[in-house]
C-alpha cells in the first residue's frame, strides 16, 4: 500500500483539467492508494471532495504565497496510512505497472524516481473506456518526449527517510538537493526510469508572476539553490547507484556506476558545475549571433 501526495495549483483553466486526469490515473491503481492533496488554492477542496480523496488545507508558505515542501513532506509523513510514500507533481500520469514494480523493493530505506515522458494534453482523460491506457500509451509512442536527467517528477520512500528543507514547490533545485541528500546519507537511490512510465502533461509557467518558457525562475529560484548549499550540490539521475528492473532493485554496469562514484567527491561536482555555465555560455552566444 502507497500514500501519494501532492501540492496542487489552483484548479482552473488547463491546469484543472491535466491534475483531474493525473489524480484519477492515481485512482485506477489497484491495491488503492491513499491520496493526499495538500494546500487550500482554489478548486482544491472542491476537487477533493468530488474525487473522494483526502484534503490538507493547512501548509506553510514563503512570502510570495508559494508553499514550502519541509511542510508537505512533514505533515505528509505524519498523516499517512502507510510505510511507503510519494510525493508526485499534480500532472503527473502513472500506470498500474507503477504498483507491479514497488512490489520488489524491500530496503529499509531507500529513494526511488525516475524520469519523465512529456505529452501534450488539452482535453480529460475518459478512464471508464477499457482501452484508454493502450490507446494513451500509443500516443505517447508517436508524440511523447523523454526528459533528461535532470527533471524529476516524484519520489517514492519509507515513512521518516527525508528531512526535507523549507524549498518553494515547482521551483527549480530541490529535487537534485534530494538526490545528493540521499546519496550523502548513504541511502540508496533508485533510477526506475526503464520500468515505471512517468507522463507529464505539458503546461505553461504563467502560474507565477516569475513564470518563464521552461520554469519558474526570479527570486524562488535563488532561494531554492542557495538553501540547497549551491549547484555543486545538485544531482540527477546519473548519480542514482541503482537501477529499478522488473525483477527489483540491481546494481548498475561498471561503467555506469563510475558517475554515482565521483558523484559524492565534491571537486567532480564543482567541475560539472563550471562545465555547465560554460554551455550556458556558449548556448546565449551562439543565440546572440
């Protein structure tokens, strides 16, 4: 059994209808799932209460309104049913193959993500028609993007396994935080990118008055990276030591775990950082001319 919760935007627009179709595909899981939507924005109690799931209307903002995650995971981790918990972003799509791979995990602790596929959605899903996940899967096979390795959508761990700081939700920085976080408290973390298929429903940034093309940047942007100690402490999913497979949790080839090796030795990150800002560079120069 999973809690899964998450911290909604407002339910209007495109926004209300791509997180219905997230939460509903969270419904469709079997054994259930205990599902938590946490934040009072509007829409959000309205859409609890018709999907018949658990609403938190109290959570700590910073002082531009955003919610802070050391609350959502906080009271999450105290509030569910359940051992195993996930947090997942509200457009988010999972199948019942989610579930099937959780049953063959048993760490006592653990972190385990993934990467995503990115769709374009407009319309709500129709769950009651039998055929909507291969027809759904179909399209994401014609039109679907993978992401990198950078953008990750959900997390899943034991109950107590993170102490999560007060970063602003949907604002870069804090998901690579968690992956050096774990990896520096020797908690293993688990790359189920090749069997669990992630679906993120694209949307634009306009929420935010910092909204640009691919993210929420401005002032949160710079809080989320300096309370994470800075991008030297920023990792992806390279940096996992495991693979999630059909049969559980392997130890990745040699050559693939030489990254998650250097990863945790602080003049290699240093060295990715200014590899990074120096394609930065080159990509608005090139831009420019």
């Amino acid at each position: 059994m999973i809690s899964i919760f998450t911290i909604p935007k407002a339910f209007v627009g495109h926004s209300a209808i791509i997180q219905r179709n997230a939460i509903r595909s969270w419904l469709q899981l079997e054994p259930n799932c205990e599902i938590m939507l946490l934040g009072d924005d509007p829409g959000v109690e309205d859409a609890a209460r018709d999907l018949g799931i658990m609403h938190i209307p109290s959570i700590d903002r910073n002082q531009f309104g955003t919610p802070l995650l050391s609350s959502a995971f906080s009271t999450a981790q105290q509030i569910a049913n359940n051992d195993i918990i996930m947090y997942v972003n509200s457009d988010i799509i999972f199948f019942q193959q989610f579930i099937d791979v959780m049953k063959t995990i048993n760490f006592p602790r653990f972190l385990l993500c993934g990467k995503r596929w990115d769709l374009d959605v407009q319309n709500e899903i129709d769950f009651s028609h039998s055929a909507w996940v291969d027809e759904f899967l179909l399209r994401l096979r014609s039109q679907g993007k993978p992401h990198g390795h950078s953008g990750l959508d959900y997390f899943i761990f034991r109950r107590t396994s993170v102490n999560m700081r007060s970063f602003a939700v949907g604002r870069p920085g804090w998901d690579n935080w968690l992956i050096y976080d774990m990896r520096r408290k020797k908690i293993p973390v688990v790359d189920a990118s090749k069997v669990i298929i992630a679906i993120h429903q694209n949307h634009d940034y306009s929420h935010s008055e910092f909204g640009e093309k691919k993210r929420v940047g401005g002032p949160e942007w710079a809080e989320n990276i300096k309370m994470a100690g800075g991008l030297t402490n920023m990792l992806t999913l390279r940096d996992a030591d495991w693979l999630m497979t059909k049969e559980g949790p392997e130890r990745p080839s040699f050559a693939r775990r030489i990254h998650p090796l250097l990863s945790l030795w602080y003049p290699w990150r240093l060295l990715l950082v200014v590899k990074r800002k120096l394609q930065w560079y080159i990509h608005e120069f090139l831009r420019v001319e």
